[in-house]
C-alpha cells in the first residue's frame, strides 16, 4: 500500500477516464465509418474479439463505461447509475460512452480529490478487494479502464478498421 502524492486526484480519477473514453468515441466513429464504406455487417466489430475466450467487443465497451463510472463513484461514495447491458449496435455502444462522460463529469474536485486514503470496497463475484484510494485509481480502477478501452481498439485494427495508434491516444497539446 503505498502513502498519498501530491497528485491532483481530480485530474487522473475524472479528467483522465473522460479523455480515454472521448477516444473511444472517436473509435466508434472510425468502427461506423468502416462499416458504412465496406459494406460489412456491424456484428463483424459487435462480437469480434482477438480469442476464442475472451469477451467480445460490445462487452469491453460495457466494462470500459462501468470501470470508469464505478471508479468515480466509488472514490465520491455515491452510487453508481446502473446500465442495463443491453446495446447491440455501435451507435448503442457509442450512445452508452456519451452518457458515462456526462456522468463524470458531473463530479467536483471537492467529491474527489482528498479520498486518497479512504477505505474502497470492490465487491467480485468470487470476492472482495480491499484498497486505499489512492491504490485503487492507480493499480486497479485505471488499469482496467485502460485494459478494455485497448482492447476495443485491438478488436478494431484486428477487424480491419483504419485506426492507429493516435486515434488511441487522441489529440493532445504540446504547448507548455
């Protein structure tokens, strides 16, 4: 376990989670494009996945979505708006990105910031993590977030659709 940083916890629970799913968007984008220009069956991106046992992309747009709200809930002790799992299409899927950014964005560095060191609770199915803050966002809830939000990407460049890696990592200033 490590001890707090002078981190602004705002900017990496929230501002980080919400620039990661914006470039989701614009993969989506990217994915509905493909699917328009080549003529294929959405379902080759909604069920595409890189191996026979892992989950297909429909589902790690799902997860990307509940990581990054279920973290920000979590860090601000409120409960975390429940989605039905139920988007079969990429503009469901896209639709289900747009309502988790309007949710994270409805937090406050005063909700956030300072929960470095509290007590969280990750209830799994077979059991329960116990984490600081702190050590939570950084070793678990990010990691995740970002595992699912590269793994929807992978599944894109797998099927075909013209993305690389700044599409991944999005626009970005360089200015100081």
């Amino acid at each position: 376990m490590s001890t707090p940083s002078s981190i602004d916890f705002f900017a990496v629970a929230i501002q980080v989670p919400i620039r990661q799913l914006n470039n989701l968007v614009t993969l989506l984008d990217k994915a509905v494009a493909y699917v328009n220009q080549a003529g294929i069956d959405p379902a080759v991106i909604t069920a595409g996945r890189l191996a026979p046992d892992m989950l297909p992309f429909t589902k790690q747009i799902q997860i990307a979505s509940d990581s990054a709200k279920g973290a920000a809930s979590r860090l601000a002790g409120v409960d975390s708006p429940k989605y039905e799992d139920n988007e079969t299409s990429l503009p469901e899927l896209r639709e289900r990105i747009l309502k988790t950014l309007d949710y994270l964005r409805t937090f406050t560095p005063e909700q956030i910031n300072g929960t470095e060191t509290k007590d969280i609770t990750l209830k799994l199915p077979s059991r329960e993590l116990q984490f600081k803050g702190q050590d939570y966002l950084l070793n678990f809830a990010l990691p995740n977030l970002s595992f699912h939000v590269v793994t929807a990407y992978d599944i894109l460049r797998h099927v075909g659709v013209p993305v690389g890696k700044m599409d991944y990592l999005g626009t970005f200033s360089t200015a100081p």
